[in-house]
C-alpha cells in the first residue's frame, strides 16, 4: 500500500500520481472521510486532516494493522463523492459497505459499547 493517503486514494480511484490537478479537490473530501474517521474513533482525538501527499496513513493509524478497513472506508465516501457511479444500485452497494465499515470500526474500538 502506497503511505501517502492522497495518492493511496488517487491510485485506487485511477488517478495517476503525477497528476495534480484534482488534489485540492481530493484533499477536501478525504478531510471529510477523515472527520467521520474521527467521530468512529480512529486517529487523535482531536482530529486529522492531510494538507498534501506528505500525510501518511501512518500518521492517521499508527503502527495498528486492523483498522485496514480505515483505508478502504475512506476512499469509498471519498469515490461517492467525486467519482459517483451513474448506476443508483452501485451508489446502494457502495452507502451499504460504507455503513458496514462503519459499524466494523466503530464496534472495533468501542468493543464495551452497544453498536
């Protein structure tokens, strides 16, 4: 896996590397991912947020390896957003993978909690 979470997401939404000209746009809704990130219960409790593709997941996560699924529910809300697909039973699979991370992750690091 690529550490930089911009270009981690852009790789995994097509986008290649050397191509800037979408990153203040990315940036914006993977912050977004990132704050739900943050009311789940990943990251600093402050919150997080990337500036550019020197924020790594390592900075967000730590050196855990079991909130894999962190990564994978942020590039979807973010692909939702800027790359929807045109077929409303994809946007459905994809809001119901999204709520199943959710509840993984939430149930993950709230195991005391009634999720």
């Amino acid at each position: 896996m690529v550490d930089s979470i911009l270009l981690s997401i852009k790789k995994m939404l097509g986008i290649d590397a050397n191509d800037t000209s979408f990153d203040q746009e990315l940036i914006m809704h993977i912050n977004g991912a990132l704050m739900v990130m943050t009311q789940l219960g990943v990251g600093p409790s402050e919150g997080f947020s990337i500036t550019s593709e020197d924020n790594t997941w390592l900075e967000l996560l730590g050196t855990r390896t079991d909130l894999n699924a962190v990564v994978t529910d942020v590039y979807l809300r973010v692909r939702l957003i800027f790359d929807p697909p045109t077929n409303s039973f994809l946007v459905s699979s994809i809001d119901k993978q999204i709520a199943e991370y959710d509840w993984r992750i939430e149930a993950w690091h709230n195991p005391q909690s009634e999720v």
